[in-house]
C-alpha cells in the first residue's frame, strides 16, 4: 500500500460516512475541491443504487 493509496482509502471511508466533501478537502489538505473530487469520483454499484433508487420510487409512486 502507497502513501497515496491509503489518502485514497481515508477519502472513500469518510464520504461513505456521508462527510462533508469540504470537510474531506480540509482533512486531506487540498487546495483546490477539484483535487478532492478526483479522490471521491469513484463510485460503486451500492452507491448509486442507493442514490437513485429513493428517486426512482418516488416518480413511481
């Protein structure tokens, strides 16, 4: 495990932990939010199943 992969791991945790993105900015000490998005772009199938299907039940309801 690399230094930069374990800022990666750190990043991942705390948005799954529905922290704040400034809030993990400020922890990882960015800069700029762009830099921060690139650590937080990755998503798995149980996020975005969890994003949109609220969504999806509310239009069908």
């Amino acid at each position: 495990m690399t230094f930069h992969t374990s800022r990666h791991t750190f990043a991942q945790l705390m948005k799954k932990a529905k922290i704040d993105g400034f809030i993990i900015q400020g922890s990882l000490g960015h800069d700029s939010f762009q830099t921060t998005d690139g650590y937080l772009e990755d998503l798995d199938d149980d996020e975005i199943n969890e994003a949109v299907t609220p969504v999806y039940y509310q239009q069908i309801a």
